[in-house]
C-alpha cells in the first residue's frame, strides 16, 4: 500500500510507520516543522529513525497547501490522520476550538481530492473521546482535549459520509513502551533506579494500558483489512490489560524488577479523589488476534530499553 501519514513525530506514529514500512508498505511520513532538528529530545530520536525508514516532508501540516499539493500529485491507497493538535493537552483551558480547525483544516477539499484518487481515511481515535470506550458516563468526553478528539471524529464522519470516501476509526487507550513520552511507566523506572519509592495517586481508577508492539499489529491488520474492504465505515477499539492502575503498577513492577535486577518498591495511596471517570477502557482484546505476539518479548525489548536509555544516565 501507498500511505501517507500525519502525526509522524508522535510515540504511537512511530511505531505504526515502523511497521508499515517493515511489513512492505511504502509511507510518505509528514511533519509540521521545517527540520528534524527542530525537534528535541525522544522526540527528535523518534524522527531522525523515521527518516531512515520512510519517505519524510517536513513542514507539511495536515490541509496546507503543501498537503493538498501532495496528494493531489500522488496517489494513496490510505491517508492515515494520526495527527493532532495536544498542546497542553491536560488543562482544562485546553483550547478545544483552536485544536478541532487544526485537526480537520480544508477538510472538504482534502477530501474531495481523496475522493478523485480512490483514497481511503484512517482516522485516529481516543479512548478518551465522548462515545468512545466503555465505563459509566462514556457519552461524555474524558477532557477538554477528548472533546476535540470528539468533534474532529463527527465531523470526518459527516464529510466522508457525504462525500462518499471510506473512513476506518482505530481507536487508542494507553500504550507503552520503547521511545515513549516521559510519563507513568518512565516515571516508575526512573524512580525505582534513584532509589526511590514512587507514589501513586489513584490506584482504583480503571485504565486500559496497552503494550506499543502490540497495539502497532492491530494498526497494521486494521489498515490491511479496511484497505481490502468495501465498506464505507469500520472501526476497531484495541484493548490490553484492563485493571486498576494499582494493579497495573504491580504487573510492572513485577515485569520490569526481574528483567532489570532492580527493587521496585512504591506506594499506592488512599484514593478519595475522582476528578475522572474511574473507568475508561477500550473493548476488543488485541491479543486475542495476534497468536503468535509474544507478551515476554514485548517486556524483554522494554527493559532492553530502559538498559539502554536509562541505566547508564542514573
């Protein structure tokens, strides 16, 4: 297949271009900066390997006019809109409005365009999203940055629909692993190599975390399947372990302590406060469709990792 794909720089964009290019397919990777070196940090780590496996334009964002310029020059088999506006993404002064005209800018005229050269969407979801997941209270939006997540969903969903071009919806929860952002899991590892005992905060609340290997096969069986179908709308809600996030530190404590030689000691404190909805999780166990996908591995090349980009700096 012939794909092109926003959101390039991104944790989950990385891993789903890495095995896209590795399963055969060739991908033009797009990036709103004009370099690779005007990122830092994983991030930059994560686009100077992307370069060396896929096609890379830089300062392209998604309806520019360099964006239509391309694919009405090229033809894609799929357009994959991994990208998204997350800037200050965990504030409730999110600017929801601003992220929506980023997410869905020229939406119309990509589309039409899409339209002409028998383009298929693939349309990144969130688990976070307001009718998206399962828990209590799902309609709603998880935050202000679901929201947007929301309303740039309903409104591919009404062009595409009325402009007759096929939309896949893969949806994300929680992933993590190798060359991650700096969050929940790096913050345990981190803590556990200092010495120190990390606290955690809402041990009950019910999260679907997923390992990156894994949710990047279902990317990959999900773009093939909807790329071979006839069918105007599909979708898929991959899932992984779905527990507390109390036992999900447990799980990995357990995972990483052997693999590392390490103790991990932490605290997990008496939960009083539900700002968020105590469950939100995906719902179609990915594991189940990948036999072969091997779960020790998957820890095995985490803790390489964190061997790799951790230990030595601690």
């Amino acid at each position: 297949m012939r794909i092109l794909f926003t959101g390039s720089s991104s944790f989950t964009g990385y891993w789903f271009i890495n095995h896209l290019v590795n399963s055969g397919n060739k991908v033009t990777a797009i990036f709103t900066k004009n370099s690779k070196d005007d990122y830092s940090g994983i991030r930059k780590l994560r686009v100077e390997k992307i370069i060396d496996k896929a096609v890379s334009l830089f300062d392209v964002s998604f309806g520019s006019g360099k964006f239509l310029e391309i694919i009405a020059s090229e033809k894609f088999d799929l357009i994959c809109h991994h990208g998204a506006d997350v800037t200050n993404y965990k504030s409730l002064e999110f600017d929801v409005g601003t992220a929506f005209n980023k997410n869905t800018f020229n939406i119309v005229k990509v589309l039409e365009l899409m339209r002409e050269s028998n383009s298929k969407l693939v349309l990144t979801g969130s688990v976070f999203e307001g009718n998206e997941g399962f828990g209590k209270n799902n309609t709603l939006p998880f935050s202000p940055y679901g929201l947007s997540k929301q309303f740039t969903s309903e409104a591919f969903n009404y062009y595409c629909n009325l402009l007759g071009v096929p939309v896949g919806k893969f949806v994300i929860s929680n992933p993590f692993g190798p060359f991650e952002e700096e969050r929940f899991t790096t913050y345990l590892v981190k803590s556990w190599l200092r010495g120190e005992k990390p606290v955690i905060k809402t041990p009950l609340y019910i999260r679907d975390n997923i390992h990156i290997s894994l949710l990047a096969f279902c990317y990959i069986k999900f773009c093939n399947e909807f790329s071979n179908s006839n069918i105007q709308y599909y979708k898929i809600n991959p899932s992984g372990y779905v527990e507390s996030q109390g036992q999900f530190t447990k799980r990995f404590a357990e995972e990483i302590s052997k693999r590392l030689n390490i103790t991990p000691a932490f605290e997990l404190l008496k939960q009083t406060e539900f700002a968020e909805p105590l469950v939100r999780i995906n719902n179609d166990p990915a594991a189940e469709l990948f036999k072969d996908w091997s779960e020790s591995e998957a820890w095995d090349q985490l803790a390489e990792y964190y061997k790799l980009f951790f230990m030595q700096n601690e």
